[in-house]
C-alpha cells in the first residue's frame, strides 16, 4: 500500500488555492505583482534560459552516441514498444496544447516577424519555423535533463524514492537536509500544478467553443465545468486499469486520431503547398536552430524572444521534472540512448508535422481570403480561428468532431501524466515496477480538476498562472545542471573503464 506524504500533499494545494484567493481578493494587484517579476525575470535572466537549452541539447548528443548511450534500463525486455513510449511521451510532454496552437501560433508569429523580415512569404516561412523550432528538440532535451538523473536513479542505483528530493538525495549519498527536501518538493508541485492548469486553462475554452459550435450549447461557465468533470471521469476509467493498459492504449489511440485528422487536412487542403511549406519550414529550423536559440533581440521593441521562446523553454523546464518521473516509468527494457533518440528526434519529426500541416493550412486559408486569420488573433478571438479553419474544410462536422476528440484525449493524457509524477513525488517510495496507488492519481486528477474550475468561476487572469512555472523555474536550473553532472559522474565511475558491449551486457542483466 503507497505511504502518502499527506503534509507535503495538503500543504501544496493549500498554497495554489492560496493564489487564487489573492487573484479573487486583489486581482490587480496579484497580477500586477506577478507581471513585474515575470517581466525582469525574461528579460535579465532570459538569456540564462536559452543557453541552458543549448548547454542540454549538446549532453544529450553526446550522451546518446557514447558507450553510456548502451546502458540498458531495467533489463531488455521493453516493459512499452519503441511506439507507445513516442506516443505516451508525446501526449503527456506535449498533449493538448499542440492542438490548441496547431492552427493559430503561426500567425502570431506572422504579425511579429523576427530577423528583420518585411517579405510576406518570407515571413510565413520563418512563422512556421519558429513554431517548429519551440516545440521541437528543446522541449524534449528539457525533459531529458531530469529524465536521464531520474532513469539512473531507479534502474542503476535502485531508489525507490521517485521524488525529486529523493532522486537527488541518492546522489548526495542520503545527506540533503531535511528542510531543503521538503522545499524542492514543494517547488516542484506547485509549479506542475500551476503548469498543467494553465494548460487546462487554455484547452477547455477551445474544447468548450468547438463543442457549442458542434451542439448548439451555450459557451458558458457552465459548459466549461462540465467539460472539466468529464475530462476528470474518462481520466477516472484509465487511471482504474493502470497506466499499462489505460493511457498506453489511450495515447496510442490518440496519437492515430491526430495522425488521421492531419492525413485528412493534407489530402482535402492544398496539397502540394502544404508538403512543401512544411519541408521548408523543417529545414529552416534545422539550418537557423542555433540563431533561433541564441536570439534576445537586444534591439528590439516587441519583446518576441522573452515572450514566446525564453517562456516556452520556461515551460519545458518546469515540466522537467514531472516528465522524467514519467519517462523513467515508461522507459524500462530500453537503450538510454534509445530514449534519447526517440524522443527528440521522433518527437521534433512528429512535432513538425503537426504544426507544419496545420499552421500551413492556416496561411493557405489567409492567402486566399478564406478565414481573416490576422484579424481573429487581433481581435483575441483565437478559438473562433480554429473553427473557422477547420469549417472550411468540406467536412467540417468531421473535423470538429475529429478535433475535440483529439483535444479531449490530450487533455486526459496530460492529466494522467502529471498525476502520475505529482502521486509518485507525494509518495515515500514506489513500487519495483515504477507503479503508484491509482486512487492516490485520481486524487491528484481531480485536484488538477478543481484548480481550473475555481480559475474558470473567478474569470482569473491565466497571466497569473503563466507567470508561476518561470518564476519558480529560476532557482531550480542550477539543481538540474548539479544533478545531471553528478548522474555523469556516477556512471562515469561505474562504467568508465568499460567497453560499449561490456555495458550492455552488464546493464541487461539487471
């Protein structure tokens, strides 16, 4: 039976809901608070935020194509095939906000134009990069800095202790005080809490839209809560069979789904355009990614770097450690440098596909003054642009039907995956299999429920919860890069002096 951590537990929720009284008490001033240090955050510490990627992506290369990148972890019988760790990852690490921005990030990025672009087609090229390159290899290396201390921890040193304090205390040999395991912990929730409701914060107000645009309901308050409950019940099915059988089958399924809306889009859309826009589009980000990573626009007026990339690396980052407790679950029976691989290279191509098919759809229908996609944005009406995209279509009940679904599932997946970490985190130790008591998940699924739902009543700024995985994030970066150099080291001692083959040999035994 799972020994909950119930004081690290309620003091956390205590704290989030803490915020939303003072968002409901002192609305200007909580967001005015929050704005001003988010705002010094990005732009005095921003830099700190790229190099951090870049420093990352570099490891991780170098980690995959060593003879460390043999180590087998937890034996060579794949608990989950090569596919469902892509699709678990991808919808847990990504999930519904890939289709919440699918169709409208390109645009903004449009009206924005970075590098000094004035050429039209030269900016939607660049558009469309840019959302490639935000959602591409940066977001997995963030997981993965966490990830590959987390797998070593669990699979070579056997700590049974999956959270952070504990994943960090089996490398400091059991001497981390006491109080500062209890504060990285805590740091830890809040900011996946606040993460997954700002997530959940955007989805159900674009699953709310295209279900009134589907039924007929009212887009309400009303509506929003109900979507949240069901989301909360369908997580409540998966959560009962496990994660073997619910969200593996769940993510599958899903990923399939998206994959046959995206084939649709493709074949009904232009077709040519979209295959080659998107080409394009992948290679520009592989041939500016360094420029792109390095961009601060120190002379710009806009602000695009601090508020699209240094937040979305902020975003990254402060999942990190909530997605390698994840990973670490689902990467049993494979290479590290398989999970490595798999995950940036696989997840960037199936990334790319995605924002590249629907961004690109989005331009098509902007270039031939079918949607006024520039109009919508400006306006603030993001959500009615995804259903104007996609009534366009000559199947447009499919399609929005295709989509919700598509969105109800990633949501569920993100749920699970976040309760899953946020259960094995609140936890004294974890099963030999990574496993966490499912009613304890669905305690924390339906805490992750209740904070949108209170957010949703109070008409919160989502700013507010915006702010929170950056601000937090700052003091946790030096713990990440202490503790992956501290993973190196460890296996550096253990298996230095081996051979590739030797490795593999010794790590499939286990």
């Amino acid at each position: 039976m799972t020994k909950i951590k119930w004081g690290l537990t309620l003091t956390c929720f205590t704290l989030v809901l803490l915020l939303g009284v003072c968002a409901v008490l002192m609305p200007d001033q909580t967001k005015g608070t929050m704005d001003l240090l988010f705002n010094f955050t990005i732009f005095n510490l921003g830099a700190g935020f790229l190099w951090y990627i870049l420093f990352g992506t570099l490891i991780m290369l170098l980690l995959a194509f060593s003879k460390y990148g043999n180590i087998c972890l937890g034996g060579t019988k794949p608990q989950f095939n090569k596919f469902q760790l892509f699709a678990m990852a991808l919808s847990a690490g990504m999930g519904a906000s890939t289709m919440y921005w699918g169709f409208i990030e390109v645009v903004y990025y449009y009206l924005d134009p970075q590098f000094g672009i004035t050429d039209p087609g030269m900016k939607m090229e660049y558009a469309s990069a840019y959302n490639m390159f935000h959602w591409g290899p940066a977001g997995w290396v963030s997981y993965l800095m966490c990830g590959v201390p987390f797998m070593i921890s669990f699979y070579l040193k056997k700590n049974r202790d999956m959270s952070f304090s504990g994943v960090i205390n089996s490398f400091f040999d059991g001497k981390l005080p006491y109080l500062a395991q209890k504060i990285i912990d805590l740091l830890f929730m809040i900011t996946s809490l606040a993460a997954t409701a700002l997530t959940l914060g955007l989805a159900i107000p674009m699953i709310s839209s295209v279900v009134s645009q589907l039924t007929g309901l009212r887009n309400d308050i009303t509506l929003g809560i109900g979507i949240i409950i069901g989301l909360s019940i369908i997580f409540a099915l998966s959560s009962y069979v496990g994660i073997e059988k619910g969200i593996a089958r769940l993510s599958s399924m899903t990923v399939y789904i998206c994959g046959a809306m995206i084939v649709i889009i493709l074949l009904v859309g232009p077709t040519a355009f979209l295959i080659n826009s998107t080409t394009t589009a992948m290679g520009l980000t592989v041939a500016e990614y360094l420029r792109m990573s390095t961009n601060t626009a120190p002379y710009g007026t806009t602000g695009f770097p601090q508020y699209w990339t240094v937040f979305f690396f902020a975003n990254w980052i402060s999942y990190a450690p909530g997605m390698g407790i994840f990973i670490t679950k689902i990467a049993k029976g494979h290479k590290l440098k398989d999970v490595i691989i798999i995950l940036t290279g696989a997840g960037f191509i199936g990334t790319s596909l995605i924002f590249g098919i629907c961004g690109n759809f989005t331009f098509s229908l902007m270039n031939e003054g079918i949607v006024d996609a520039t109009g919508l944005i400006e306006a603030g009406m993001p959500d009615q642009l995804v259903t104007a995209v996609l009534s366009s279509t000559p199947f447009p009940t499919l399609m929005l039907g295709i989509y919700l679904i598509t969105m109800i599932l990633f949501c569920v997946t993100t749920l699970d995956g976040t309760s899953f970490s946020l259960a094995s985190v609140a936890s004294e130790k974890v099963g030999e299999d990574g496993n966490v008591s499912p009613l304890f998940r669905l305690f924390w699924c339906l805490l992750l429920a209740i904070i949108p739902i209170i957010f949703l009543i109070i008409k919160a700024d989502l700013n507010i919860l915006k702010s929170f995985p950056v601000l937090i994030i700052v003091p946790m970066i030096p713990i990440f890069t202490i503790l992956l150099y501290k993973s190196y080291s460890f296996i550096s001692k253990e298996f230095g002096e081996l051979t590739d083959i030797e490795i593999q040999k010794i790590t499939a035994e286990e």
